[in-house]
C-alpha cells in the first residue's frame, strides 16, 4: 500500500504560553513528520512563530494539525503562490535582499536573477521590494 506523501508550508503562531513547548520534537515524534524550518521568531513578548516545511503523510499531517490547535497554536496553511515576471524584471535583485527563503537569488557568474518555486514560501516581501511589479501573488 502505497502511503500519501505530501509537503506543505505552514506559519505556526504561539502565545508566551506555549513559547518553552517542544513545538518541532512534536511534529517529528508524535507524526513522523520531517520540518524544515525556514524562519523563525520570538519577540519579547515572548509571541512567536516558525515558517516551516512539513513532509510526511497526509493523514499524519492533518492530525499533526489538529494537536497543535489543541496546544493553542494558531496554524495558517500557505497555499498562495507567488510568480515571478521574468520578461518583466529588470534584474535589480531588490528581491533577493528580502527573500526569506532564498527562493529569489542571484545566479552567479551572469548575475541574474533565479526563482525556485519550491522553495517560495509566499511570504509576499518580494512583491513590495520589486520596483517594477514583476513579482505577483498568483492565487
């Protein structure tokens, strides 16, 4: 029986309350799920939250989830997408400087400008650094 792998981006938002839980240790031992955390932040109000990968089965996932809503952690799915323009873009690298994930880089020696949607975590910083609109959120 073949198993239903899937990989999705998720925000996980927590309350000082929460802020000493094991969040990840979770994930990985009681869901068998793989995090790749991409950005995380605590301010010091103790509020924070973790921009992850989460890879696992679909069914491991969904109940992963569930127990983190349980532990009052707000889960916000990123299912938004952003395109870039290519034919737009004038290669400025504005968008590099503020990409999170790396999604947005200079390829080098041409010094050009590289997008890898897998790696996009639609965190929309880019559209607001482009100078020429060639970054959109594709919905």
């Amino acid at each position: 029986m073949t198993k239903n792998m899937i990989s999705k981006n998720v925000i996980l938002r927590f309350s000082p309350e929460v802020v000493g839980e094991p969040i990840v240790y979770l994930l990985v031992k009681e869901f068998d799920l793989v995090p790749n955390i991409i950005k995380a932040s605590v301010n010091p109000d103790k509020q924070g939250y973790i921009l992850l990968s989460l890879t696992g089965e679909e069914e491991n996932y969904k109940a992963s989830l569930k127990r983190l809503e349980e532990l009052g952690i707000s889960v916000q799915c990123l299912m938004e997408r952003i395109k870039w323009h290519e034919e737009i873009c004038t290669q400025c690298g504005a968008c590099t400087a503020v990409c999170p994930s790396l999604a947005l880089s200079i390829r080098r020696p041409e010094m050009a400008i590289r997008f890898d949607s897998d790696k996009c975590v639609a965190c929309q910083m880019c559209i607001q650094a482009c100078p020429v609109n060639a970054v959109t959120l594709d919905l």
